[in-house]
C-alpha cells in the first residue's frame, strides 16, 4: 500500500518515492503538494550511476523543503527507449510538473526530447553538455540549424573540460603522444568520437594524435580490432568513453593480448568504486575525469551541509564508500526546491519553466545559473557548467581504492591529492 510517510517500492522497473505528511505545504495549487519525477538508470549496465539513488531522495523528503514534495521515480533500465516511455508515464499518468534526470545522454537526452514536446519542465545532469544539446538536434552536423530549449535545462561540464583534464593529466608523464580512442555507437560515443566536434581536434592542438577504430555496439565481447588498432600505432595512451562492462572486457583482454599502455584515461566507465573494484589490481592508477569528491568546496543549499558531510552521510547509511553522483544527483533536488518555492502554483509549467530559466543557485556541485558562463551561444540558454578535475585510482593494500585528484589546472579550488603516475 502507498502512504505518504516515504519509502521506495522495489521491483519492476518502477520504484514510487511519496513525501512525507503532517507537515505544512506551500500554498499552491490550492494546497495541492508539489509533485515531480526522476528517471535514472536503476538497472542494467548503467546502474552504478544510480547508487546514490535511494540515499539522496530519502534525505531530500527529510529536509524541510522536501517535505513538500512528493518524488516519483522511474528506472529507465539502461535503455533510451525506456527511458522516454518512463517520461511519458510520469508526464500523462503521473502528471508531474517537473522532471529531474541523471546519467549519460542515453538517460538525459530522451527524457528532455519528451519533456520539450509535451511541455514539461526539465533539469538534468551527469552529461556532457555537446552531446545533450547537440545531440538533442534535428540535424547534429548543422549549426545553423540547432534551436535552444524552453523546457530542457542542463548543467554539467563539456568536451573541452575533459579535453583539458585528460592533457594536464597526460602532460605529468613522457608519452609519445600517440592515443587509442574507444568510442561506442552511442550518445556518449558518437560525440566523443566525432572527427570535427570531439575530442580528438582538442588532443591534437595540445600535441596528441588520436587513433579511432570506428565506434562499436555497447556490450560487445571482443576488443581485439580496437587492440590491434592501438599496438599498430604505438598507443602509450588509451581514452575514451565506455560502459563500465565494455571497459572491464577491453582491460582484461588489452592485458591478455600484452597491450600496455602507460595510460588510460576514461569517462564513464571508472567513475565509482564499484566499477574498479572488479578489475583489481588492473585498476592500479587508471585515471578518469572527476566531478565531485568530499574535497569540492561546496555546501547544499538545502541543509548547509558540506561536500564532505553529504559523502560522510552517504557512507554511514549505505556501507558504501563514497561516489561521484552523491553531490550531483543531491543537487537535482536542491534545483527543484528552488524552482518551486519561486512559482505560486506548482501546476502552471509555464511558470516552472520559467522559474528553472532563471535558477541562480549555490549547490553542494557548485553554482547553478542558467547565464550563459562560459557556453557558447548556441547553447548558453539552456546549459551551465560546473567544474572539472582530473583524477587516479589507487589500490590500498585491503584491496579497496582512493580517487585521488591529480590535476586541478582547470578549477583550482579543488585541491589535488597526488600527481600523475604510469599504469604498471
């Protein structure tokens, strides 16, 4: 049975997260509580992004603002197809007035697409900001073509932040400046890998050549035309942007073939403890793009908490150690309290949208501001960034790991822990 007093439904792909009652609600809507939804994905190859779920959402209906609120929660599966079903449910049978939305274009980018058509208001996060917005285009290879939002929001860094990371990173160790690209046939992939947009004419203007098999289908069992492609170059240094169960296949089977290189550094597929525990001591100083740590600078705007509180917490509840969405998927819900309690009537989506348009907003993530800082104008309407910093996994002798920040030339008021060091 559902009650109002909190709790999540497992099972299935849907899980149903209720505020709490007894507590006053803002007049809106003529007493009406606030309702919105979030889809994330809860299972299949993505779901470590989603480990923080649960804890964030329970903390968040425990604050005073949360209280208002009822949150229904939506698993899109790993699958951008479920994903935009899941947002129709909570659009047309749920009848939320807002959606929030993390974890990789292939959550993010279908469920903004339904919530722009059905005129919904929309914030997500944990994407680059290219292959959200570009992605979401008629014609992706067109700028003169690509139109702003008025109803999709989204924060988070772009390819130019992990372009700097990864040189500053790679630039701490002698190379011979020649980098494998693994670039899967996805949202992520496709704009990595592109010859003109992605990340390879960043390498290049800071002194790397990128070598690019062409992409491939998530989940593939064999890397050894990828492989292959790299010991031809003479890769000293592997990049890309893969699933976390790609990378555990492409490691295992790099090591297999005896191909070594000095570096790897990947986004998605190394950003949580989980995904490195299972490779061992194959994880020893891969390095990743960071996007928060207990070390970020920032408190919530919800319960004046720091970072390294938010992740203290998360720690105490879970037994888990701390992971990177901790701070971005709490920071969802601080967007969504500050957008509602700035709107007379929850159910005018107009107004919301509005509202989330002019969000300007200190978060436990960083300052949330839809003002157009550093985002080209084509997209400064509907994107902000949040900062970037490099990161290596270190093996402790209980087999457990550290993240620890090697470079922080892009935002220096993240402090760093280390420096760079070859794999072995």
């Amino acid at each position: 049975m559902l009650t109002r007093r909190g709790f999540i439904r497992a099972g299935g792909a849907t899980g149903l997260i209720l505020g709490t009652a007894g507590l006053a609600a803002p007049a809106l809507a003529q007493g009406a509580r606030i309702k919105i939804g979030y889809v994330s994905p809860q299972t299949g190859p993505l779901a470590s992004f989603a480990e923080s779920d649960a804890f964030n959402i329970q903390a968040f209906l425990a604050t005073e603002a949360g209280a208002n609120f009822d949150v229904i929660v939506k698993d899109s599966q790993s699958n951008p197809n479920r994903a935009a079903e899941v947002a129709s449910e909570l659009i047309l049978q749920d009848g939320v007035s807002m959606i929030v939305v993390a974890s990789t274009p292939e959550t993010t980018n279908p469920v903004a697409t339904v919530c722009e058509s059905e005129g919904i208001p929309v914030v997500s996060t944990m994407a680059p900001w290219q292959p959200w917005f570009i992605g979401q285009q008629g014609n992706p290879t067109d700028p003169a073509t690509w139109k702003k939002f008025d109803f999709a929001y989204h924060y988070f860094w772009g390819l130019e932040d992990v372009i700097a990371v990864f040189t500053n990173m790679w630039n701490q160790l002698e190379t011979n400046k020649q980098v494998g690209g693994l670039f899967p046939n996805d949202g992520d992939g496709n704009a990595w890998g592109d010859p003109n947009l992605g990340v390879a004419p960043g390498f290049a203007a800071a002194g790397y050549t990128t070598t690019d098999p062409g992409r491939y289908q998530n989940l593939t069992d064999d890397f050894s035309a990828q492989i292959n492609a790299f010991k031809a170059a003479n890769c000293e240094i592997v990049t890309g942007v893969v699933i976390p169960p790609d990378f555990t296949t492409f490691r295992n089977q790099s090591l297999q073939q005896g191909f070594r290189p000095k570096i790897i550094s990947v986004g998605k597929a190394i950003l949580y403890p989980s995904n490195v525990e299972v490779l061992g001591e194959a994880a020893h100083n891969l390095s990743n793009e960071v996007w928060w740590t207990p070390a970020h600078p920032f408190k919530s705007s919800l319960t004046g908490k720091s970072a390294a509180d938010l992740a203290t917490d998360f720690t105490a509840a879970s037994g888990r150690p701390w992971t990177q969405p901790i701070g971005f998927i709490h920071s969802l819900f601080e967007v969504a309290a500050d957008v509602m309690k700035r709107v007379e009537d929850s159910a005018d989506t107009d107004a919301v949208a509005a509202a989330l348009a002019a969000t300007r907003l200190d978060t436990v993530v960083g300052r949330v501001a839809f003002d157009g800082a550093g985002v080209p104008d084509f997209a400064a309407a509907n994107v902000c960034k949040t900062p970037l910093v490099g990161g290596q996994w270190r093996r402790k002798a209980d087999g457990t790991f550290d993240l620890v920040v090697v470079d922080n030339t892009s935002a220096p008021a993240i402090p760093t822990q280390g420096v760079m060091e070859a794999l072995a």
